[in-house]
C-alpha cells in the first residue's frame, strides 16, 4: 500500500512538473509567434492577422494564426492564408511543423501565382545554428500554377517542393562585403512529363522588397545569385548546367551560364510550349554539346549567337 501511494505521489508531481513546463513553453511560443509577426512589420512588411490561438495540450504545443496575410511594401510578395497552424513538442523546441490552408501566393511583381488548398512545412534548427525551411504541397489536387516565367493560366504540377537553409540572424558585414550566402536554396518541380531541379544561394544584403530602392542596392552591394546546378529532364531529352546572375542597371538579368544538351530537339519543344519560341529555336539547332551563354546589355546569347532581348524585372 505504501508502494502504491508513493508511486501515486511520484506520478501526481511529475504530472505537475509536465503541465507547468508545457504551458510555460506554450505561453512563451504564442508570444514569440506574435513578436515575430511585429518584427516582422517593424522591417517594412504588411503583416495582416485574426486571433494567434494556443491549444495541443498534453502531447502537442499548436500555435494556430487565422487570417495571415503577409506583403512587402512593392510587389515583391504577397502570401495569405486563411489559418495557419504551427506545431511542435515539449522535447522538439527546434524543430516546428506547419500547415496552412487555402493558401495565395504571388511574388516579384506578380510573375509568379499560385493557389493551394493545404501547403505543409518544417522549420528545424540544426547544429551548425542553420535553420532549414521545407516547403511542399499537402494535396497536389488543390494545387494551381496560376503563373509562372513561361506559363500562363491555370496549370497542375505532380508535385514541387522547396528547401531553404539561412541563418536564424542575418548581420551585415562590417567591411561591406558579402562573401558568405544568405540563403541557399534548393527547387524541385516535376510536372509528371518534366522535371526540374535547381540548388543555389543568393549573395549580397537580403532582399526585403520588390522595389528599384530595395533592387539596386542589393545589385550595388554585389548582390549575385548562383545557381549551382540546374537540370531540365523531359521524355527524349536533358539540359543541365550552371550560372551566375545579377541585374544591370536597367533590372534586367546580367551574368553568364554554361549548358549541356543531350536532345536538343526535346529539350526545344519544352521551350516553345511554354511560349519562349526564340530560344527553342536556338537549342533545336545546336549540338549535344557544352554551350555558353551570356545575359547581357539585355540581350541573351547563345555560343556568341543572339538570340531574345531580356526584359527587366521591373515595370517602369
């Protein structure tokens, strides 16, 4: 009997001890959630919410945020969604997962858009002090390529996913040079006929807005894109390579890539389906072969070849 009550007592206080550090913990998520939607506003962005809501216990800490609506000042981004849910554990504080419903997205000045009825996402911290971004579809059947570079109106992909890997913090360099990536990303999209996968970084002051202000300066600081590798693999034929891309002073593209062709023919048909008829041209004619191409004076060449005009990444 004495076990028992020991036993009994043992177990009340530890049910204590796991209700106090979990609603401790949970308080102190739904607070950072809202301080990160502030600081959030404070660095120039539309941040729009209804309530930021705590629930999940014993097992889970949810923190779930109706109606967020997130835009920069210009037509860099704009993201809504009529709730999102954060969840993580008592023994995960790293590592968060996230699904947000009837999702809108539409980014640098509306050339891309697309709707979901349920995207997912994973957040985690790893030991170097990286935080890793996941990015995905929850139901493929909800999804709606609205547009793209090369696409218009709706289109369904197979699937798509996203990884994003940055510092928690990001410091400004105290000399004013950029030699370390703010953000690597990686992007793989397959259409069910084509796939695509890109990895790279961004280098240079982060991006905060879509805007000749915001452009520039991160164009003037140094500010350069590389894509590492990029592959294009379609039925009959596959293009891969490598680039490195800024924007002139005109916002258009201004760099150099080098490709490698196996199937010129279908790599070209993928090109002229979705409306780039110049360029199809141009790889329907070349060998399987490596080829250089160059971005500049807002022209795009090809083995020394002209071949479209670039146009920039701003409206006047």
């Amino acid at each position: 009997m004495t076990k028992i009550r020991t036993f009994a007592g043992f177990l009340f206080v530890a049910i204590l001890v796991y209700s106090g550090l979990w609603y401790t913990s949970s308080f102190q998520a739904r607070r950072d959630t809202e301080a990160m939607l502030g600081d959030w506003r404070d660095k120039g962005l539309k941040v729009e919410h209804g309530k930021v809501k705590l629930s999940g216990f014993p097992y889970r800490i949810v923190i779930t945020v109706d109606g967020l609506q997130v835009r920069t000042r210009g037509p860099g981004l704009d993201v809504g969604a009529e709730s999102v849910m954060l969840v993580s554990h008592l023994w995960t504080p790293g590592h968060w997962v996230a699904e947000a419903t009837n999702v809108s997205v539409k980014a640098a000045d509306d050339a891309l858009a697309f709707t979901d009825g349920s995207m997912r996402g994973s957040y985690r911290i790893h030991e170097d002090g990286k935080a890793v971004i996941v990015v995905d579809s929850g139901d493929m059947a909800d999804f709606s390529l609205m547009k793209a570079p090369g696409v218009t109106g709706p289109k369904a992909l197979k699937n798509w996913q996203l990884f994003l890997r940055s510092d928690t913090e990001h410091h400004e360099p105290d000399n004013g040079l950029y030699e370390d990536r703010f953000l690597d990303f990686k992007l793989v999209v397959d259409t069910g006929a084509t796939a695509l996968e890109a990895t790279g970084g961004i280098m240079g002051p982060v991006i905060r807005d879509w805007t000749s202000d915001a452009l520039g300066a991160w164009r003037d600081a140094g500010g350069l894109m590389e894509l590492d590798a990029v592959q294009l693999t379609t039925d009959g034929g596959r293009m891969g390579g490598n680039a490195s891309l800024t924007l002139d002073e005109g916002f258009r593209p201004l760099g150099s890539a080098t490709l490698r062709l196996e199937g010129p023919e279908a790599i070209a048909a993928e090109f002229k389906a979705i409306g780039l008829a110049d360029i199809a041209k141009a790889l329907a004619g070349a060998s399987e072969k490596e080829m250089s191409v160059m971005l500049q004076m807002g022209t795009l060449t090809l083995d020394g070849t002209q071949v479209t005009s670039l146009k920039p990444l701003l409206d006047d």
